[in-house]
C-alpha cells in the first residue's frame, strides 16, 4: 500500500524525491542545486521536514555511536607472517 501524501509536491519536489535522496542528502553526496530544491522543500513542507528532523537525528546518534578501534598490529603481523612463509 502507497501513501498518497508522499505525490505531494511542495517547491515542485514530489515528497517521495525527497525520501528517496534523504540519505544522500545528510551525507553531502547531493549537486548543490539539488540540495536547494530539497532545502526549499523541506522549508515548506511540514510532513517532510518532521520526519527529516527526526531521520537527521537518528543518524547523527548512530554516527556518534560509532568508534573507530585501532587495528591489533600483533594479529596483522602474524597474518602477514604467514602469508609470506606460504
């Protein structure tokens, strides 16, 4: 089932274009004129802007989450050890 708010069109972008490239969106892989037309969406539709808030949010929390470990030498080491004396 399809949700018919989603062919709204507000700053002429269909809120199923802006679902689609929201992703894309937060990580700065969008042209600038698209990021634009979505920042002008956005501003003017209240359903769109609400769930990006929220999308925003979660992923800034699960970016945050994430920590880098260092890499365990000593097992690169070995590895590399063993794949040369093979």
């Amino acid at each position: 089932m399809t949700d018919p708010s989603l062919d709204t069109v507000v700053a002429g972008v269909p809120c199923r274009e802006v679902l689609a490239d929201l992703s894309d969106f937060l990580d700065g892989a969008l042209s600038d004129n698209r990021v634009a037309q979505l920042q002008a969406h956005v501003g003017s539709c209240d359903n769109c802007s609400r769930f990006g808030g929220h999308i925003a949010l979660t992923l800034g929390a699960l970016r945050s989450a994430v920590v880098a470990r260092p890499a365990n030498t000593a097992l690169g080491d070995r590895i590399m050890a063993a794949v040369r004396g093979a």
